[in-house]
C-alpha cells in the first residue's frame, strides 16, 4: 500500500477507507455532517495525499470529530491530534456529536490525543517533531493565528509541510452580500447569542493566508479553491427551480474564477533556516 512516494497510492482505495471511517460514526451523523461534507474531506484527501511520505509522522491541530485523522490512521500513518473539544460538550449539540464518543473513537483507533488550546499552551511537543501538520477548517476560528503558526513551524521538521483548510472570504457570496450592503458574517443573532461563540471569528482571502505563511518563512508549495462544500446545497433545493437556477451560476461562474469560490487549501513548505 505504502512505498517511499505515496503517490502509488490509489485514490480509489483513499475513498474507499474514507467511506470505512465514515461507518464508525452514528447513523446520524453520517447523514447530517460527514455525508454533507463527503467531497470537502475528498478533495482535502486529494491534495495531501501527494505530500505523505512512507513512515511519516501526522499532526491534526483542531482535529474535532477527527475524520481525517482516522483516515490517514488507517492508511498506516503515525496521528496525533490535540483540541479542547469543548465545543462537543453534550450541552452544545454539535452536528458531529459529543466529545466522549469522539474522544473514545480516536483511541480506539490508536490515535495519540492531547489536550490542548494552542493559543494559551503552545503545542505539547518538541521542535521538529512532524513531518505533515493538518490545520483544517481552524484558521477561522483563531483570534491570534500567528501564535498557531509560529507553533506548527516550531514542531514541523524541515521541508515538512502544514495543510490548511479555510474559509475564502472573496467568495461570490461575500461579494454579493457587500455589494447589496449586507453582512458577509455569521448572522447577528447567533453571534451575539452565543456565550461562549464557536463560529467564525476572521475569514481570510488567498492571498491573506499566503502572506502569513510567508511571514513565517513557509514557502507556499499549493493553492487550490473549491465549491465541494457547496454541491449538497444543490440537492437540498432542487425542487425549487428558481433557487437552483441561482446556486447553479453561484457554482458556474468560480468555475472561470477560482478565487470566487467557497474553500481554499494552501500548502506550505517549511524551509532550511541555515541555508
């Protein structure tokens, strides 16, 4: 399965352990969250696939309900993941369930956890500790991102990569929401109702995330934009022409203009400090 380039591996297999993992979680929640966001963990699967090497080591910072992590898990990898998973408290009803059955899944599967803010604590680890670190779907929620990144560099080994997946603010729907003078955030009342407010504190366009990565001396080794997110938004409306209509060019039209589109992915690479 592995050799020295996991590029041999074949993406049919990917999906196929992405749809094993997938088995390990309730029945509902496979419907409300892991199938709606199926082409998002396909399309992040995709792109880091062609970085992981035999033997490599894996970080997951923030890694929530841990899909991704129990992916690379069963492909034979070495996972960490650290999260507070606070925001899994029963209390919270989060979609992809509650913090003692996503906690007990990840041992199961022989993941190493810690418990951690990165923000308050820094990573519980050594410099130059990972090959791969994972940041998905993270960045947006950090009120001092650069204390996460100096931290992901700090542990990363040299020529390691971190993956991180993020909201793209120059999305056409934050475009349209501007031009029409309306709010591109979460809606007022779930935010001011929201004690503590596990949403979206900052989105960032392409070009924000790359020039934070370069402050911190990564090179920036991929950049991709997609709409993955946005397919299941089709099914649900379907039956209504007119919206379909609209979510249908609100799909066509990133397809010219990829920096329109919903969901970036950007790789970067972390470089010989010595040369």
């Amino acid at each position: 399965m592995k050799d020295d380039s996991m590029n041999q591996i074949s993406f049919r297999y990917v999906k196929q352990v992405l749809n094993d993992v997938s088995k390990l979680f309730p029945k509902e929640v496979q419907h409300r969250c892991i199938d709606e966001n199926y082409y998002a963990y396909l399309w992040i699967l995709e792109n880091t696939v062609p970085y992981l090497k035999e033997n490599v080591k894996i970080l997951d910072v923030g890694a929530g309900g841990g899909v991704i992590s129990l992916v690379f898990k069963k492909l034979g990898f070495d996972v960490y993941a650290i999260d507070t998973w606070e925001e899994y408290d029963e209390k919270y009803n989060n979609r992809m369930g509650i913090k003692e059955d996503i906690i007990e899944r990840l041992e199961v599967a022989g993941i190493h956890l810690k418990y951690c803010n990165v923000l308050k604590d820094g990573l519980p680890f050594a410099d130059n500790s990972f090959d791969i670190i994972l940041l998905l779907d993270v960045m947006e929620h950090l009120n001092a991102p650069k204390k996460c990144l100096q931290e992901i560099k700090r542990v990363l080994r040299t020529n390691g990569h971190v993956v991180i997946t993020t909201a793209n603010l120059g999305t056409l729907k934050n475009r349209i929401c501007v031009l029409l003078g309306k709010s591109n955030h979460v809606e007022l009342e779930y935010w001011y109702n929201s004690v503590p407010f596990f949403g979206h504190i900052r989105e960032y366009t392409v070009d924000e995330v790359k020039q934070m990565l370069a402050l911190e001396g990564f090179d920036v080794k991929r950049v991709k934009l997609s709409n993955c997110l946005q397919l299941p938004v089709i099914k649900k409306i379907r039956s209504n022409p007119i919206e379909a209509i609209i979510m249908a060019l609100y799909l066509i039209i990133p397809m010219f203009i990829p920096r329109l589109r919903y969901d970036m992915i950007v790789i970067g690479q972390k470089q010989n400090e010595n040369e």
